[in-house]
C-alpha cells in the first residue's frame, strides 16, 4: 500500500517547517496591555481567521474570507459574541505589504457585522488613556448595534431519542410471549 504525500512522515530532506511565533513582540506587548485594560472581563483572541468568526453559505463568500485573519478579536464574556475586533499595526514585514484592497474588504465585513474595527498602531500602546477611550467606545457601539436587532430565536429542545414502546419490546422475547399467553 502506497501513502499519500499528505499522510507520509516527513523526511529530514523534506525540509519541514519552522515553528515562529504567534505574535511579533509589539503585538505581544499590545496583547498583554490589552489583557491588564480588560482585567479578565472579556475574551480576547489573537489572529482569528475570519472563517472562524463568520459563516458565508456562499462559495464566492468564503473563498473571500477563507484566508484572512483579523489581528485582535474581543469577545462578550458570558457568550463568546464578537464585540470588537482590532487591527494592530506595526513595522514587521508581514504587514507592510498588506494591500489596501484586503484592509478595505475586512473592514466592510465588520461594518456590515456591525462590529467595531480599530486601527491601534503600535506606537499608541503607551497612550493607556487613549486605549481605554477607543475600547469603551467601540464596545458601546456594539452594544447600540446589538439592542437594534432582533432576540435571537430560541434553539428548540434536542428531540428524544428513539425507542421502541414497551409493550412491542416485551412481546419480542419467546419467555415474554408463552407468559402472555398462560396469563390469558
């Protein structure tokens, strides 16, 4: 049986790839300011794809956001909801060649969420006033957003699980069916 590339171990002359870290040592900053801002009263996520936020039915939709990711996303703590989601820029070379086509198109996408983006430039992360200011900001906004919508409906009850009535399980047996019969 021959494997797939895909499913073989990795030989040492397959060059495998190189672990780096998640974050740069701004946005690692910028998350650790933003974790002491909040105070563990939120969820905060780094580089979430959008596919992982959001759910487009339509091919042409998520061949769009399938592989771009957002920087920073702030969540409601009791449900997980999006709340604010944040593009962290700095001078690592990852970014500098992000084109404004892709920056125009995430930011549609929150716009039409209704999910506050902001742009924090790595510079700002010692303006800790300012910060709060952005984040309290963008927080009541979509809070306003969300009190504008509809309540989501109620997920029905799972159904019960399927199970033959008593009656037609005991008359299955041959002991159950000459017990029947003596009692008759």
């Amino acid at each position: 049986m021959q494997t797939s590339p895909a499913t073989s171990a990795l030989s040492p002359s397959d060059f495998p790839p190189i672990p780096c870290p998640l974050l740069t040592s701004d946005e690692s900053l910028f998350h650790a300011c933003l974790e002491n801002l909040t105070a563990q009263r939120c969820h905060i996520q780094c580089k979430p794809r959008l596919s992982e936020i959001l759910q487009d039915e339509n091919v042409a939709g998520f061949l769009k956001i399938c592989q771009r990711h957002i920087d920073f996303l702030i969540y409601r703590k009791e449900d997980w909801l999006p709340m604010v989601a944040i593009e962290f820029e700095d001078d690592s070379p990852g970014k500098t060649g992000r084109k404004l086509r892709d920056r125009q198109l995430v930011h549609d996408i929150f716009l039409a969420q209704g999910i506050p983006l902001l742009q924090v430039h790595a510079r700002d992360i010692n303006q800790i006033d300012t910060l709060v200011h952005k984040l309290t900001a963008a927080w009541q906004q979509r809070n306003t957003h969300l009190a504008t919508l509809p309540p989501p409906a109620p997920e029905p009850p799972p159904p019960p699980p399927p199970t033959k009535p008593l009656t037609t399980r005991l008359l299955t047996t041959p002991l159950t069916k000459a017990a029947c019969s003596a009692i008759s």
